[in-house]
C-alpha cells in the first residue's frame, strides 16, 4: 500500500505532522510491523499502537506499544 500522501512523514513538516496524527490511522514501523494509532499525547515524540501485523514476531500482534517517532516509516 502507497503511503497517505495527507500524511507525508518526510520534509521540513514531518515533525509537525507526525505531532497530529489521528487514532485509527495505521502506521508501518520501520522494523516491517503494521500498527493501529489508538492514541497520541501530541507531543510529536511518541505514539500508543496496537500491532496489528509482526511477521517477524508474531507474539507481538495485539500488543500496544509506545512507539518513537524515528520508530515509524510511514502512515498507510
């Protein structure tokens, strides 16, 4: 899947941008993992995500993690 282009991580306002992420949106992680926003303290450092898909660790799916903001690839 193409990453959101309303939701372009990169350039001069992904800090900003990342900041005001909606819940509901997922994410890919830099590490291959999909994750579900469930929440975002508007900080542009952390967000709360449920793994959704891990191949690489399937133990992981269903888990909310706190995910820094150099931790997510893009929004899809």
């Amino acid at each position: 899947m193409a990453a959101s282009k309303a939701y372009d991580l990169s350039g001069p306002n992904g800090a900003v941008v990342f900041r005001n992420l909606p819940e509901g949106l997922k994410v890919r992680l830099t590490n291959g993992a999909l994750g579900e926003i469930t929440g975002n303290p508007h900080d542009g450092a952390y967000l709360l995500v449920r793994i959704l898909e891990n191949s690489a660790d399937p133990s992981k799916v269903g888990s909310d993690e706190l995910v820094f903001f150099d931790n997510v690839k893009e929004v899809e």
